[in-house]
C-alpha cells in the first residue's frame, strides 16, 4: 500500500501518522512548505516500512519517528530523500522496540545550502539487535550535515552503526559532522561503530568520531548512596548520557523516560 502526502508551496503542516501496516509512502514538500511529522510505529507483524522524501527549493521537514514495535517482530525500514536549493530536514529517531531492526537512510543534498540534521536515539536489551546505515550525499556546494547518535545496550543485545558522508567534487564550502556514542550497560551487551569519510573537495570541513563506554561505576554508586536502587541509578545515568540529543527533541520526556526503564534490570 502506498501512502502520497503533498504539502503545497508556501504551506504549513502538522501530522501525526500511527503506523500499523507494511506501507510505502511518497512525501513531496513543494517549494516554501513547511511538515512537523511524526510516525508512531506499532505494527503487531513484521514491519517493512520505505519513504521516498523530496523537499523542493526553500522547504522544510522537521521528522520524529519513534518505534516500539513487539519484540519478537523484525523491522526493516528505508527512506530515501532528496534535498534541493534551501531545503531543511531535521530528522529525529527514537528505537527501543523490535526483535531486529535494519535501518538505511540515504541523504541526497543536491541543492546549494541545502542542510540535514539528524538525532537518534536507541535502547535495546534481551536479544535486540539494531543496525543502522546512514549515508549523506554532498552534491552541491555550500551544504550541511550534523549526524548525532547514541544508545545504549542491556543484556545481549547489539549494534551497528555505519555512517558515510561522501562529499563531491563540486561540494565547496561544504560542512559535515557524525559523532556515534554507546554506553554498555552489561558484559554481553556488544557495539560496533563505523563512521566513514569520502571527500573528493578540500575547500570543506567534515569530521567524525565514535566512543564506546561502560556504566561509569563511581557514578551509579553515588546515585545509590542518595537512596537510588540500582535500576533508578542506571536509569538516571542513561538519561544523562542522552541529554544532548534529548534537548534537540520535542518529545514528551516523560514518555522516553519510561521505555527506558523497561530496558534497565
């Protein structure tokens, strides 16, 4: 089933979209509208969900796109967008949910000073695995890209995080950021992060980094010397360790606080 939302030039819109089955959506915002999108996915099967995103000239998506799907079901997820001259996207995802996830986005900045901005958010334990591909396509000059994730991992479950900015040869003066950050909340917990850089234009700037941690154990004992068990404790560390991405999300707090700790034991 494919779902086509048309957002006309100079329009402003807000939607909120409960996803419930397989579907395919077509998502065109022509030039100078405006989209506050959220999509809520709670399908009960196996969910393959795929966007195609075109922002033409001057317009902008702002995305939040939480999944807490049942943990015994896989979920396989692709979106493709397209950015012309001007366009913003800023792109927020929360993961807690699913037995399995693979995720792949694919960015093209084709137009000049067009920007992409992505915040994501993943928790995981039992057996979950994530694995999430993200790769930004500098196309035009004057282009930027911030790429922000972090998550954290309980039990036996794992990550993979692979990033790719790939900045052309007619990419000048263009700007591209990844961080990845992984805080291990137990020995089986296992996280790989491969952040990755193809630059064909020196006049840019484009940088990348990655660290995996363990629980800061000084940390969780203070807490619990100031009346925290031990899953309030861990539960108050991971909330921490998401602040930056958090303050850059207009979520209900609230809401993320509570699939957290149905992830801390």
């Amino acid at each position: 089933m494919k779902s086509e939302i048309i957002i006309p030039k100079n329009t402003k819109k807000e939607l909120k979209i409960l996803i419930e089955e397989n579907k395919q959506f077509l998502i065109i915002l022509e030039e100078g509208a405006e989209l506050n999108l959220i999509t809520d996915l709670k399908n009960n099967e196996d969910s393959n969900i795929s966007f195609e995103i075109i922002l033409k000239e001057n317009a902008k998506l702002n995305y939040l796109n939480l999944q807490n799907l049942p943990l015994t079901k896989d979920n396989l997820n692709n979106k493709k967008i397209k950015l012309e001259k001007n366009a913003v996207f800023n792109y927020y995802e929360l993961n807690f949910g699913s037995k399995t996830t693979y995720s792949e986005t694919i960015v093209n900045l084709d137009g000049e000073n067009a920007k992409f901005e992505h915040y994501g958010i993943f928790v995981s334990n039992n057996e979950q695995k994530f694995d999430f591909d993200l790769s930004v396509m500098h196309n035009a000059p004057y282009t930027y890209s911030n790429i922000l994730n972090k998550g954290a991992l309980n039990d036996s479950s794992k990550a993979n995080c692979r990033g790719l900015i790939k900045i052309s040869k007619n990419a000048h003066n263009s700007n591209g950021y990844q961080k990845q950050d992984t805080i291990l909340l137990s020995e089986n917990a296992e996280a790989n992060s491969i952040p990755k850089l193809e630059i064909d234009n020196h006049d840019v700037r484009c940088t990348h980094g990655a660290s995996i941690s363990q629980i800061d154990e000084a940390q969780l004992f203070y807490l619990m010397t100031r009346g925290l068990n031990e899953k309030q404790a861990k539960t108050e560390i991971v909330k921490g360790f998401f602040d930056t991405v958090l303050s850059k999300i207009n979520v209900d707090k609230e809401l993320v606080t509570n699939l957290i700790q149905e992830k801390i034991k």
